[in-house]
C-alpha cells in the first residue's frame, strides 16, 4: 500500500439494478461492481495497488487521505424510536400540509408575481420584509435538511452559503448509503417546512386580508415549485433519483449506450426533464413577469406620476 495515502473509511450499499454505492467521509459518489465494493469496505488496497488509473480515480473522488486525516467518519443512520416518530411524523406534516392546500387553494387563489409587490406599501418596506422572509425561510428549509440528515454535529455539516448564487446548501451526498425512507426524509425535510408555512399562511388569509400573507405566500410557491425543477440540482432531482435508486441517471442520461435497465430510469429520467422545464416555464410566465411588471407600475404610479 502507498506510504503516503490510506484508503478512507468506506460506506456501500446495494442498489437496485445490482451495482454498489460507495462513500467516504467528503468523497464523491461511485458506483461499482459488488467485488470492488466489497473491496473498498475491507480496505483492500489491490484495487488499486498495480493500477495508476484506478488509484488517481479514488483520489480525486475523495476516497484516499493523508495518514493524518485517517479517521474521517459520516454521520450513522438512526433506526431507533425516536427517529421512526420523527421520520414518520415530518411525512405525516407534510400528507396533512398537501390535503388542506388541495381545499384551501381553490378558495383562496395561488397569489402570482404581482401579487408580491403591493401598490399601498411602500416599496422599500415591501423589499425588506421579502429579503427577511427569503433569508429566514431558506435558513429554515436548510435546517431541516440538517436535522434529518444528521449533519449538524459534524465537521463537514453546517450551511454552506454561495453568495455569487445568492443560496444556502447542506451536503447530503452521506445518505446514499443509508436505507430509503431515512434518505427520503433528509431530502423532503426541506420541502415539507416551505410546505406548512405556506399552508399556515394561506389558512390565514382565510380570516385576514394581510399584505404580507400574500406576499409570503406567493414566495413560498416560487420556491416550492422551484425545487422540483427536475432537470437542475435542487431537492426534486434528488428525490428523483432516490426514488429510482440511481444516483448516477443523470450522468448516465447523457450517453446513449446503455444497458436494459438503464434504458428504464433514463426514459423516465427524460420525462422528469421535460416537466423540469415547463415548470420553470410557469415560474417565468406566472411570477416572474408579473413581478417585473408590477414593480414597473409600482414606479410609475407612485414615482414618476
């Protein structure tokens, strides 16, 4: 074995079509044949004690350290009492959030871009209180994230902010070794927390005609709606691949050659896609134009008239 390098400790599970997933401690992900991955488990520098190829893959992916940063660990799955009533409780929140939005919307209307800018306030306070409940919703949406992927106590958890991008991520790449309704639960955690507070807030415009309920309302969609943009890395993609057991569709998606069973989750990959894209078609018809429009009013009404 190399002097100078130590094969990580290594996470694997078996997916659905067969292959392996395997992961270490801030690695990326690989998918292997089942004697490399068991391989790997063990320690088993044969992988690559003759092979420069295979040696190089697993450094830049993550998977070989310096002796000094040996003891790297990701956070273990939790299968206990506790965890089950959380797990199922935040699903349960988020069946109750869905059923009471289905009676509540037609009642109410879904409030659209325009709807965000209100021409009896004043811009600036408008634009505060949007940047304050974007901020703090998406904190919020992160955090959940964090609890139910168990990342809060470890070093690489936290929230990593991408000011150039104006958004907050929460490594998750762990859970692929972890069973499927621990690994659907780290990744609707999110979801589910934009999902209750829009449902809080559009029972409250039942009773209360409140500017800022309709406003947060209308972000809380946007946002909502955002994630299952199927085609671009957010949370819907990931559920995407979660539920077709297949992390690697996406790149697989690219290729043409491929296995029976490949063919099968890429078909269906493709058809993710295309909804991906009429919802962001949505987003830039139903709130995105409108937004711009009623900001332009807003102007004109209360500025330059």
């Amino acid at each position: 074995m190399s002097c100078d390098f130590l094969i990580k400790q290594i996470y694997a599970r078996k997916l659905k079509n067969g292959n392996w997933v395997v992961l270490a401690a801030n690695s990326d992900i690989l998918v292997v044949d089942e004697a490399t991955a068991k391989s790997l488990v063990q320690s088993d520098d044969s992988v690559y004690r003759h092979d420069d190829e295979a040696k190089n893959l697993l450094k830049e992916s993550g998977f070989l350290t310096e002796l000094s940063d040996y003891n790297q660990f990701i956070p273990d799955e939790k299968i206990c009492l506790k965890w089950k009533i959380l797990r199922y409780g935040l699903i349960s929140i988020g069946m109750v959030s869905f059923i009471i939005m289905l009676i509540v919307t037609p009642l109410i209307g879904i409030p659209n871009g325009s709807s965000i800018i209100p021409n009896n306030v004043p811009l600036w306070i408008t634009i505060i209180f949007m940047l304050f409940f974007s901020a703090s919703t998406t904190l919020l949406h992160e955090l959940m994230h964090m609890i139910y992927a168990r990342t809060w106590s470890f070093k690489t958890g936290g929230i990593h902010l991408r000011v150039k991008k104006a958004t907050a991520v929460v490594s998750m790449t762990h859970i692929w070794v972890w069973s499927f309704l621990t690994r659907f639960s780290a990744l609707i955690a999110g979801i589910i927390s934009d999902l209750f507070l829009l449902t809080c807030f559009s029972c409250a415009q039942l009773f209360f005609d409140n500017w800022m309920l309709i406003t947060a309302s209308s972000i809380l969609w946007m946002r909502i709606l955002w994630q299952f943009g199927f085609h671009r890395n957010c949370d819907g993609q990931l559920i995407a691949m979660t539920v077709l057991d297949n992390p690697m569709v996406a790149i697989d998606s690219n290729y043409i050659n491929s296995n029976d069973e490949k063919n099968k989750d890429i078909q269906i990959w493709k058809k993710l896609k295309i909804i991906g894209c009429v919802i962001d078609m949505i987003l830039f018809l139903f709130w995105l134009v409108p937004f711009i429009i009623s900001i332009v009013n807003y102007v004109k009404i209360n500025i330059l008239l």
